[in-house]
C-alpha cells in the first residue's frame, strides 16, 4: 500500500491540477487529462504509481470536464509537499512547448515526449499529450520505455534525437529485424533519413524485454510495454490520420531535420502529405527534479 506521503501527494496535486496554466506562443495551457487505456500490471515503475495517483485524485468525470477549456493560472497553494509525479509532468510539457516550432502546432493533434537519459527523473519514460479543441496541451499517461544502449556493439546502438514523425507506410503488426535478428510487435517506424539512409528506428512492443524498460536496453528503437503498443498502434491509425507538412533534410548532417524545419512552396506556404498526426520528440535530458520512486510495504 502507498505511504501516507504518496496519498497526501495525491491529494495536493488534484488541487494543482485544477489551478495549473502554462502560457506559451502556441500553447495556451497544459491540462492533467486521461483516455482510457489498458493498465500496467507490474507495481515495480514508479510512473505506474504516479498514474494510479493521478487518477484516484482526479476521477474520470473530472479529468474529461479538464479538457473543455484551459485552466486558470494557478494560485498560491500552501501544502506540505507535492507530488513529484506532477513535476515531472510539467516539466515533460515545457520541453515539448520550447522545442516544437509554432508552425508545426496545427498540423499535430498527439505529441510523445521521450528522455532516453541512463538517470533522472524523466529518464526512460515517455510521456503522451493531445491537444485539446481550445488548444491546450493535455497531458493522459506516462510510462516507461527503453531507450538505447548508447554504445557499439554489432552496430551502433544510439537512439536518435529531435523530432520526428511516423512513417504511414511502414506500420508492422509483426516486423522481423534482420539487422538484430529480434522480433518488432506493434512496430512504427520514424519517418526520417539517419546518416543517409531510411532509418529503422521504431516505436515497439518490448516483448520478452518487458521486465527492462525503464534502463537503456534496446539496439537503438524505443521499446513500450506490449499493451501500449498495441494501443498506439491502432488509436493513431484509427484517430490521426491527416496531411502533415514534409520535414527537410539537412544534408550537412545527412539526415532527416531533427528541429521541425519543413519544406515550403513558392507562395511560403508548408507542403503537406498523408501520414498521422502524432509528433515524437526524443532528447538526452534527465529532467529537473528527483527521480520517482515508487515505495511498495
């Protein structure tokens, strides 16, 4: 069962989720929302705590009024301590806010935010928004991932940084890797050149490797847990298909603009195709305050 500290957490971050606002150029506010999904079964992550938490503050009838219309800025609250969890939240969503270009904001409606940082208090845990009809930023769930071993072996196994979208043609229910001689369930491809090339990089079930997310473990993909693969798999192809602008290439770099630059016609205007409307962000950044822990008695 939780400590007293983590059910008084709760409870100070249900008062701040009803008073918090982030102002920025393109995102009015960052509200504490959730969708329905699949729970986590395994106690051991300490996002999967936080969640919990979240949810037993916040009720489903209240996390869906959240999303209606932005929040007021928030006031002083004077309490004892507060929910690390949320924290890491807010600060997950202004590294999203700083990061992707205004341009870009219109044309995405899911944003996914991923440290693949070794430690921190973001470390290896991706965090999902959507953006809600008055333009908020709505935070639902974060859990963890795995990231590259950042070091070489056979190949190079470093996971790439910057934005990214994905890629409408190469969504696998069942990929093989032939590089890695690894199965890739659930498997959704980066839409970008790496070094050159189209990258294999993906967003995938973890499979057998579930018991090591949370630590750097993959050959350069960022593993989930099978659930949310599955879930994402199919809520991004049934949900957020659309016209996305066409990222340039840095040929300086020779790869795929990790920035959010796009391509533009003569009259300035973005040049769009089909693919979904979801943005990945990946960056190197352990977060500004304490890893969670989660404490089991």
């Amino acid at each position: 069962m939780l400590r007293l500290r983590e059910l008084a957490g709760a409870t100070a971050l249900a008062m701040l989720g009803m008073g918090a606002m982030m102002s920025a150029p393109f995102l009015s506010s960052v509200q504490v929302s959730f969708r329905p999904a699949v729970a986590m079964d395994t106690i051991r992550i300490a996002s999967t705590q936080a969640n919990d938490a979240l949810r037993l503050a916040f009720g489903t009838k209240r996390a869906e009024a959240a999303t209606q219309a932005p929040l007021p800025p928030i006031a002083p609250i004077h309490i004892a301590a507060t929910d690390p969890a949320f924290d890491q939240t807010i600060d997950a969503a202004d590294r999203l806010r700083r990061k992707i270009p205004s341009e870009l904001y219109p044309y995405f409606d899911v944003y996914l935010y991923v440290s693949k940082a070794a430690a921190g208090s973001l470390a290896q845990h991706m965090y999902i928004f959507h953006k809600s009809p008055s333009g908020a930023l709505v935070f639902e769930e974060t859990f963890p991932v795995s990231t590259g071993r950042e070091q070489y072996e056979r190949y190079f196994t470093t996971t790439p940084v910057g934005l990214f979208e994905l890629d409408p043609n190469r969504f696998e229910v069942s990929h093989y890797s032939r590089t890695w001689r690894a199965h890739m369930p659930w498997a959704m491809f980066l839409n970008a050149t790496i070094n050159g090339k189209q990258t294999g990089v993906a967003l995938h079930s973890a499979g057998s490797h579930e018991p090591d997310l949370g630590h750097r473990a993959s050959g350069g993909c960022v593993r989930l847990p099978h659930a949310k693969a599955a879930e994402l798999f199919h809520r991004f192809q049934a949900e957020n298909r659309g016209m996305v602008p066409i990222f340039s290439y840095d040929s300086s770099r020779r790869r795929t603009s990790g920035d959010g630059n796009i391509l533009h016609d003569a009259s300035g205007n973005p040049i769009l195709q089909p693919g979904y409307r979801v943005l990945l962000f990946i960056e190197n950044y352990e977060g500004s305050g304490p890893a969670l822990v989660a404490v089991v008695t």
